[in-house]
C-alpha cells in the first residue's frame, strides 16, 4: 500500500479499494484538517499516457464540468483535487457511506424494505432526470454506483447519489439537439445484469436505456434478485465453469420483456407500479423524451398498502425483510471492504457487483 502524502497534500489513511487500473484510499487533507476525501490513482506503474489513465483523467473533467452544470446529484470533486502524483493521474472527491448493493447484501434475500427502496428508487431517478435534462447519459447505472451520503448516514435519512462516471457521455450538441443515434455504433458499455437490452445488443445508448438499467435496480430492490441474477447464483452454487454469458442473460431480458410475470420472484403477480414501468418503457425509442414524473409516481405507487401487504405475503416463507442500518464503525470490517471502481475498465462489460471505490464499505 502507498504511504505518505499524494501531490503534497492528501494522507493516506487507508485503503478503500483496488482494481486492475486503480486504487482508492481515504485520506486527510493536511491544508485543512481534519477533512476527509476519497482519492482516486493510478495503480503504480501506469504512466499517464496509458488508455487507463487517460479514462480516469477525462472521468474528473467530465465529474468538473457537471458540476459546473449545477449537478448535485454526485460526489464533488475539489476544486484542486485532480493531478498527478509520480507520473500517475488521480483525482480527489467527497466520500460516501456504504453503496446500495452493500445495503442489500446485509438484507435478509437481499430485499430492501419497501421505504428504503422506494427513497432509493426515487432519488436515483431524479439524478438522472438531472443528468439528461444537462445533455448527459450514464451508461452504467447499478446498485454499486449508488451511494448513501454522508458517509454514516442511515438510509431512511441519507441522499442517495450516482458514482462511476467513467462511460458518461454527452448526448447534445452546442446548440442544445439531441445528437442522432450512431447507427455504426458496435460496442458494449454497461454491466451485463442491468444493461438494457439494446447495449445487449450493442446499440448506441439513449436516455431510455439509463432508464431500463434504472428500472432494473429497482426490480431487484424489490424482488430480491432478478431472474438473470438467479442464473447467476444457480451456477455458482452449482460449481458450474463459468456462470450464464451476456448472451444468456439478453435472452432471460428478452423473455421477461414478452411476459412481465416472469420478472416476480413469487407467485404474486408483479406490482402494478413496476409493471406500468416496464410497459411504458418498452414504447420510448432513443430519441423519445422520457416522462419522469409517470415514473415517479408509478415507483411512488408501491409504498401503498396494498402493495406492501402483497410483498410481505410473499415473503412469509423467508421471514421478514430487512431495514438496513449503518453503523459508523462498518467499514472497519476488512471483508466489507470495496473493490476499486468500475472506472477501472475502460471498455466492454464492466459487472463487478460490489464495486464502490469512493465509500466505505457496510
């Protein structure tokens, strides 16, 4: 692990994660003590010149100038918190409590209770609704990349904010048009398990594709885990070579798509809200101006009563679902440690589950 100061000026007080391109640490900034920040680098060796590199560079430029967009809705990155530090680029940011995934890992079948879902769900739309509207897509929205703020925050009180911008990219030119969709466009970019299924088919992404991936975290918030994910874990338990393949997976999408029935973990049938998502989002095109309000207030739709009540019902065989709460002291557990982020490959299929690389693990 690296030690001493990063460009003169920020401690290393531990490390939060590492990845095949970069690793984190939480540090101290000695001009103003005694803050602490989420610092981003390089991995030793990786000269600024390499593809890597540059990818972690154009993350912060892209973090800056939303910001100066007036995005609130992400981890700030300092003003002075982006250099390099022995021929490495890194980049400093605000640091964050534990990610979604981390919450729904400590959950009983990974299932949020419906309160933490639906804030969850919400606030996540809303950055994007935010994101959009400033001519800017995501491209790999996840548990992983939502993070509770500040850091020690409970769920039922805490913001919810995007991370890993690392495949952001902007979607309007300067006169504010929507640009065309690249029909030569041959390249994954996403997370194979919320990935939508035009990045499955590798189509250039719309802002309905940020929306699918969107609606499929909350699906699995829900649920518990999407049938996709099911495969998942089927194989693994079965010490199967290697788990379903992206192509796999678009077929289970693809299948769900035709009948949303499939979607529920459960006999139940898939709330209404959810299944209004889905349907809705089945008719936007990539040049289509997404209604946010309909979904917020079909996502809204799930905190009435009946709603619950067949959510718990379905729920009686495996005992009661789980309203996670933070502890400060959570992130000294070094099994609960995170990974380096998802910025950490440039390219393709960037799945890694319990990626958060600027938080503190639960």
């Amino acid at each position: 692990m690296r030690h001493g100061l990063i460009g003169g000026r920020w401690k290393i007080l531990g490390r939060l994660g590492k990845g095949g391109f970069a690793e984190v640490f939480e540090v101290e900034d000695t001009r103003n003590p005694p803050k602490h920040y989420a610092l981003k680098i390089g991995v030793p060796g990786l000269k600024s010149s390499d593809r890597a590199s540059g990818a972690l560079r154009n993350e912060a430029k892209t973090l800056q100038k939303l910001q100066e967009l007036g995005c609130k809705q992400l981890l700030a990155v300092l003003p002075d918190g982006v250099g390099e530090h022995e021929g490495v680029n890194y980049m400093v940011m605000e640091l964050a409590g534990p990610n979604l995934a981390d919450l729904q890992g400590a959950a009983r079948d990974s299932r949020l209770d419906a309160d933490t879902a639906i804030r969850a769900g919400q606030q996540a739309l809303t950055a994007l609704e935010n994101l959009h509207e400033l001519g800017w897509l995501h491209r790999d929205v996840k548990p992983s990349n939502l993070v509770l703020f500040p850091p020690n925050a409970q769920p039922a009180s805490a913001e919810w904010r995007l991370l890993d911008f690392g495949t952001a990219r902007k979607i309007r030119g300067p006169d504010g048009q929507l640009l065309p969709q690249r029909v030569d466009y041959k390249e994954f970019r996403g997370s194979s398990s919320y990935a939508s299924v035009s990045a499955h088919l590798l189509q250039d992404l719309g802002r309905v594709d940020d929306l699918w991936s969107w609606f499929y975290m909350c699906m699995e918030m829900w649920e518990g885990r999407l049938p996709w994910r099911r495969d998942l874990s089927a194989a693994s338990h079965k010490h199967q070579e290697s788990p379903p393949n992206k192509d796999a997976i678009l077929a289970s999408k693809q299948r769900c798509q035709a009948d949303l029935s499939e979607l529920a973990s459960g006999p139940n049938s898939l709330p209404a809200g959810l299944r209004e998502i889905s349907e809705y989002l089945s008719t936007l095109q990539f040049e289509s101006d997404p209604d946010y309000s309909f979904l917020a207030f079909q996502l809204k739709s799930l905190n009435s009563a009946s709603a619950k009540a067949a959510r718990n019902a379905a729920q009686v065989s495996t005992g009661p679902m789980v309203s996670p709460m933070v502890s400060p002291r959570m992130h000294a557990s070094p099994a609960a440690q995170p990974s380096a982020g998802p910025s950490d490959v440039p390219m393709g299929d960037r799945e890694h589950p319990g990626n958060n690389w600027c938080s503190r693990g639960a």
